[in-house]
C-alpha cells in the first residue's frame, strides 16, 4: 500500500498578511522538495474534505465552532488573537485542515494507504478546546484521534508531537485521557510556557533547553518515548509533524537537521509497526524556514512510505 499525500487549494488561500511566518509558502516548499525528491511519485493524492461540525464537537464546544464561523470575514483580516488571523479563505482553510485528519484516518483503517501525510494549514496544536492560539484555529490531531476512537472502535491513540514548540492545545484536550497517549519534545522554557507544571499520567512531555540538538532529541525519543509508547501498545500513531527545531529555522533555538526526521520517524514507524498494524497519520505543525521545511518533510515521507531503505 502506498503513503497518502492529502492537501487542498483552499489551505494556500489561508493568509494572514505580510511578513506573518506561518504562510502560504510553506506548503509550495514542500510540495516542491517532494517532487525535486522522487517522493512524490510514490505517493497517492486525495483532496481534503471540510470538516463536519459533528466532527469537531468531539474536540471543541459548537458554541466555539459556531464562534469561528461568524468570526470569518467576507472582506479583510480579522485577528482572533494576538498571533492567528482569518481572511475569506481561512474558515475554508481551517475545515479542510481537521478534515484531512479525517480522511487520514479512514483511508489507513479501510486499508486504502497504510499512512497518511497531511500538508495543511492552518496547524493546530496550539488550538484548545474553546479558543484559537498560536496560529492554530481547530485541532487537527485532536479532530483525527477523537474521530479513529469513534468511528473505528480502536481503545488507544497515540499522539506523537516533535513541533519546537509544547502542544499545549493536544494536552488540554487529551489530559487524563486514557485513550490517548502524547509524546512530545519541546524547547523550554518557551512559548507557550506549557508542558512541564505536573503532566498528567497520559503526557510524557520531554523539554530541552536551547542550543539542545540532535543528541539530546535522541536521547529523549530512546529513552522517554519509545518505552512508554511500546507500553501503550497504540492502535494507531498520529504525528504532530513539526519542523521548526530545525537548526535553520530562526523562530526558535533548537538544532535539530535533516536526518533527525527521518530517524525519529523510522523509530516512531517500528512502534507502529509492532502494535498498529502500521497505521500512521502525520498532520503538518510547524516549520518556517521554507528550505529546511521542505527538505525535512522528505525525510519524514520517505520513511513513512518505505523509500528509505
């Protein structure tokens, strides 16, 4: 089975003005560095779908979905907080975003793909359950685990999150949950300031301070997330793909580089392996510097379509 690659027009239109990092460019840099790569021929395209506010209400209030809809604007740009806009597109934008998750997940559980590669935006794990943050308006991976726990009968998710920055929005979402299991590094002491105030049981949250590089992040994902994860026995594997602890990318202080993507998905993919079924679902986060974002998103597709060997 080949590796889904599920995107839509509609998330290029999303634009929050001039000089703002999280723009549209970033996903003709993937898109371009994927076919510059080969990896684009091995994979299969779907359009996203626009989310359906049954399948929000499993994450968010509808007061807060029906919010966001009156919200969009016909003209212009609205802020719905200091750092996340909305102009005409982007209510479009957003649903096509969580509906890609959507779609990721039922595409590996009717054994169409055996992964899934969604290049949307807006991201989302900064979106908590009644307020947008951080560039995010819905979230993503939120909308797609609540969506495999109810429509596929699977008992445990787990949310892997490599993103610079804490998924404070997944967190708040799933905290306690015993369905879910989320790992995740992060540069602390940074934005959001979240992620290591007494984690629950279900969060294991590993900081790194800056300047931390690849090996530290290695150390984290070896030691911290890969015992926990095999413990957990997922059913399936959703990434929060984040690529912006890339040592190119000037919005934060790690040092991550090329490589380390793809081997935090090689070694993310033999969890799957083991107690998913292979199922994986990888949604785009984070990520500014336009080359280093597109070159990191080859490493982490080649591997999940099985072109590393």
């Amino acid at each position: 089975m080949t590796t889904a690659l599920i995107t839509h027009p509609d998330c290029l239109k999303h634009d929050m003005g001039a000089g703002h990092p999280e723009q549209p460019a970033r996903l003709t840099a993937i898109e371009d560095q994927l076919i510059a790569s080969g990896v684009a021929d091995y994979l299969q395209r779907y359009e996203a779908p626009l989310a359906t506010d049954e399948q929000l209400a499993r994450v968010h209030p509808l007061k807060y979905v029906r919010a966001i809809r009156e919200a969009a604007p016909e003209t212009g740009t609205v802020h719905l907080d200091p750092d996340t806009a909305m102009n005409p597109h982007s209510l479009n934008a957003a649903l096509r975003a969580a509906g890609a998750g959507v779609l990721a997940v039922d595409l590996v559980f009717q054994k169409k793909n055996a992964s899934a590669f969604c290049a949307v935006r807006p991201p989302g794990h900064h979106a908590l359950r009644a307020r947008s943050m951080g560039f995010c308006i819905f979230n993503n991976v939120a909308v797609a685990a609540r969506h495999a726990l109810h429509a596929h009968g699977i008992e445990r998710v787990a949310i892997v999150d490599f993103d610079v920055h804490h998924g404070n929005g997944t967190e708040e979402i799933f905290e306690g949950d015993p369905h879910v299991l989320m790992t995740s590094t992060f540069q602390h002491p940074f934005y959001p300031y979240s992620g290591t105030d007494m984690p629950a049981s279900n969060m294991v949250n590993v900081p790194l301070p800056a300047g931390a590089g690849s090996t530290q992040f290695r150390e984290a994902v070896t030691g911290e997330w890969l015992p926990a994860l095999d413990e957990f026995r997922p059913e399936l594997v959703i990434f929060s793909a984040g690529f912006d602890a890339h040592i190119e990318d000037e919005m934060a202080m790690l040092q991550l580089r090329d490589a380390d993507y793809g081997w935090v998905t090689e070694q993310v993919k033999s969890i799957a392996d083991r107690h998913a079924q292979g199922r994986i679902v990888s949604m785009l986060e984070g990520g500014y510097a336009l080359s280093a974002l597109g070159r990191s998103v080859v490493q982490h597709v080649r591997v999940l379509a099985g072109l590393n060997a």
